[in-house]
C-alpha cells in the first residue's frame, strides 16, 4: 500500500502517461469465499489529436493474479468524443464447464 509508479509510451501517434497507485487492502468476496485484494488506481493521459483520461481501479488478488473487480472511467476528446463507464465484477472463480 502506497507505493507508485509511472509510464509513458505511445499508442500510435498518441503520447500517453500513465501513474499507478496501491491505494488500501480489501476482502472482496467471489461466489462465497473471501479473497485478499489490492485495490489499484491507475490514471492515463492522452495527448496529441485525442487529448484525455481514463482511469481504472482494479481489486487485484495477488493469491489468484487475477482481477476481482475492475471500473473504468474514460473520457477522450478531440475530432471524435469517447465516454465510457464500465464497471466488471469476476462472478466466479472456478472454471466453467
């Protein structure tokens, strides 16, 4: 908890900059079993023709390395807008059959 770091690359012709943080522990609870998970933010910013943000929170459990619950929120603007709010929830942790 509290450590961070950050990133810059490229998407195409887009520079990005990202800054990541473990914010708290949680327990999230899967299909009745509790799971220890670090809650991650992860903010990115776009330049050039697409300037923008998008950030993601993601409940990671280290014990499966799997993401228990994830929400992402990006807002992109330039010659085309993108918007988007997805919030994912990991239902299961037994494979389907």
């Amino acid at each position: 908890v509290g450590r961070t770091w950050t990133s810059t690359y490229r998407a195409g012709s887009l520079p990005v900059t990202t800054r990541a943080e473990v914010l708290r522990s949680e327990v999230v609870e899967i299909g009745g079993a509790r799971y220890a998970a670090r809650v991650i933010r992860t903010v990115g910013d776009t330049g050039g023709t697409h300037p923008g943000r998008r950030t993601d929170t993601i409940w990671w459990s280290p014990a499966l390395a799997l993401p228990l619950r994830w929400e992402i929120a990006m807002d992109i603007g330039g010659p085309v807008t993108l918007r988007t709010r997805a919030a994912l929830v990991l239902e299961s942790v037994l494979p389907s059959t």
